[in-house]
C-alpha cells in the first residue's frame, strides 16, 4: 500500500510538472496577432516582456515545487513522519497540547522555508519587472504581523478544535464545524475593521466624482456597501485590484490606488460592475454555501475514516497519533483534490462569464470592461497566450484574449 500511495502521488506530481511545462512552452511559441482591442495597448514588445515575467514566475514555481516534492518525499516516505510522531508526543502532555505542537512546529517550518522564496519573489523577480514597492523593513514588519495573526488564529481555531474533538469523541465532527462555520462568519465581520488595517490605509475616494459614479452604480445593481474606499496599495506592488470585504452591514468596496492611476473612471466602474455581479448573481452566497457544505461532509467523512483506524497501515505504521492521522488524511485530501482541480476551475469561469454579462447589462456594453481589462493586462504584464489545456485545468477566469472578444460581441440584456 505504501509503494501504492507513493505511486499516486509521483504520477500526480509528475502530471502537475507536464502541465506547468506544457504552458511554459507553449508561451514562447509565436502566437496569432492579437485582437482589435489590444491596438495601441500592447505591442510586441510589451508582449515579449509579459511572456519574460511569465517564464519568470514559472521557474521559479519549478524550483519552489521540486523543493517541497522532495521534503514531502523525506518526510512521509523517508522515516521522518513517525520519528516526529513519537518525538511529540514526548514533549507535549495532553491531547491539546499534544496537537497544537504536532501542526505548530511544521507550519513555522513551512513558513521559515517559504521566507528565501518571499525575499526572492519580491526583491529580485518583482524588483526586475517594475512591481516591488515594498521596502525591506516594510516586508519584515509584514512578516511579523502575519505570523503573529496566523498564530492567534491557530492557536483558537485549532486549539477550539482539538479541545471539542477530546469533550464529544463520539459527535467531534458536528461540533467542529459548527465551531469553524460560526468563527469563519465572525472573522468575515471582524476583518474589515481589526486585520486588513493593520496592512493597508484605507481612506475615502479623493475623487468625489468617482465616488458619485461609485454610489450610483451600486444603487442601479440594488447593493448596498457602508463605505467606499481607496487603499494604498502603491506601498507593496505595482499589481491593481479592486474588491469587496465584508458581508452585512460592514460589506464596503475597496479600489487600490494603482487601480484608479491605471484605468479611467468609465473602465474602474465596469470592473466595478463585474464585482457587483458575483453579489447580484449569487455567487459570494452560493460559494458560501457550498463551502460549508464541503466542510460538513469534509468533517463527517474525516470523523469516519479517523475511527476506523487504517490511516497508519498506507505507510506500514502501526499507529500515529490523532494529530498525525489528520496530517495524513489532509494530505490525501490534497493529492486527490488535484482531480477536483478542473471541476471548480470550470464553474469558477462560469461565474466570471456570468458577472460579465451582469456588467454589459448594467453600464450599457462591454466595450469599457474590455479596455479597462485590456490596460490591466498592460500594466500587470498578464499572460496572454496560456496553453487551452492549461486554461481548463487551473484558470478560474476565462482567458483574457478570448473574455476580451467575447465583451466586444456581447449586447446588454436584461438581468
């Protein structure tokens, strides 16, 4: 069974490699001219070094992947998992303890091994291509107020976890998610106002026109947001965005600044209108919905398998802790959630199309979206040429030079 797992797990790693490099390759081939909408936007050169940037970020994935295939490796099939095991379990008294120790420690070691890739990504990659904003002392301070929040949040969520998994052994699965489902809502509420400031400035529109065109689209799509603000992205990345937090009362719209220096006010209220359509089609409900749904059948399923008590015969052990088998179990999770993958990347884009069409409906055409999502690409140096296959696996936005003609053919309908 442990030769099996491995086997899996090295066919689906390997299909993950093919995929990244079937993309990679495919972008360095000579490509179609681009479509009337791109006049004057982006030109060869401007193309030459999107493709550059893309390749980039693609190497280095490589590396970042290859480097944690072969820590997983060591660590699941290389001894390493039950000496861990065992070490824990003599350090920490207590099924609590025991657990918050067993995932406390890998997940400070993850996060040391990311920090040289983090430094590389922002410094050196984002440096190259114009995109790093970010001082080092801002990146270390940013460093440091995540790892202090991510541990807050471990520490209630796992430790809230563990502690009812111990009171109702025979029902731990109900109360688990009850518990994650009422905090994911609460920290959905508390974000917005105790965790995004501590990273970002948010201030009010300084343009009071935009603001107006802002109000008015929102109450033509009949949402309601408390505020309406601009952020200073600038400060970290070149990259733009724009966003809703929040739900409720404290839902509020958010536009990085780069966004409002990037695009005019006509284009910045189509993309705001496609936002609007994920709120207005359901979409933000529905995923909401669907979520916890997964994550009720997720605990049952995990509470089943966990008591049968096979999760240690797959890698010839005879036994592992609770915290071990869950380790175990997630990772399983993930290697078959890669099959999953082209499923959800699938219903992603059929959300985006829909949100689309919701803002031809609700600005009049698709002409601005297009342009505005056309200078986006320009500015954040988008791939424009992926692999189809590539597209259908992991996009969960349509490709950009296909969204870009199909907005040029679309007329507004009504909702």
């Amino acid at each position: 069974m442990k030769l099996l797992l491995l086997g899996t797990y090295l066919l689906v790693t390997a299909l993950k490699f093919a995929l990244d490099w079937l993309n990679l390759r495919h972008r360095q081939q000579s490509h179609p001219a681009l479509p009337e909408a791109f006049d004057g936007q982006i030109d060869e050169q401007r193309m030459a070094r999107s493709d550059a940037y893309a390749a980039a970020g693609d190497k280095l994935g490589f590396i970042e992947d290859a480097f944690g295939v072969v820590l997983t490796l060591l660590f699941l099939f290389g001894g390493i998992f039950p000496w861990y095991d065992q070490l824990i379990a003599g350090y920490a008294e207590g099924f609590v303890a025991n657990g918050l120790l067993f995932f406390g420690l890998l997940l400070l070691v993850q996060m040391l091994i990311g920090i040289p890739f983090s430094l590389y990504r922002n410094f050196v990659l984002e440096e190259r291509f114009g995109f790093n904003k970010m001082s080092f002392k801002l990146w270390c301070t940013d460093t440091l107020k995540s790892l202090l929040i991510g541990g807050v949040l471990f520490v209630l969520l796992g430790g809230g976890a563990l502690w009812l998994v111990a009171k109702a052994p025979q029902s731990w699965w109900l109360w688990v998610w009850g518990f994650w489902a009422g905090m994911s809502l609460f920290l959905m509420y508390l974000s917005p106002y105790l965790i995004e400031p501590l990273f970002f400035k948010f201030s009010p529109l300084e343009k009071a026109s935009l603001e107006d065109g802002v109000r008015e689209l929102l109450d033509k799509a009949g949402v309601k947001a408390g505020k309406v603000l601009q952020v200073d992205a600038s400060r970290r990345s070149g990259h733009s965005n724009a966003y809703f937090t929040g739900i409720g009362k404290v839902k509020r719209v958010v536009l990085f600044d780069t966004l409002m220096e990037q695009l005019e006010d006509k284009e910045l209220l189509a993309v705001l209108a496609h936002e609007l359509g994920h709120w207005r089609c359901g979409h933000i409900r529905k995923r909401l919905i669907k979520g916890q749904l997964v994550a009720l059948g997720s605990c049952w399923l995990a509470f089943t398998i966990l008591n049968a008590d096979w999760l240690p015969g797959l890698l010839g052990l005879e036994q592992l802790s609770f915290a071990g088998q869950v380790l175990l179990l997630s990772w399983l999770a993930g290697l078959l959630g890669f099959f999953w993958t082209p499923i959800s990347s699938w219903w992603s884009r059929r959300d985006e199309r829909q949100a689309d069409q919701f803002a031809i409906n609700l600005v009049g055409s698709g002409r601005e979206l297009a342009s505005g999502l056309v200078k986006l690409a320009r500015e954040n140096l988008s791939s424009l040429f992926p692999h189809p296959l590539y597209v259908a696996i992991y996009y969960s936005h349509p490709d950009l030079v296909g969204r870009v003609v199909w907005l040029g053919e679309q007329k507004p309908s009504k909702p």
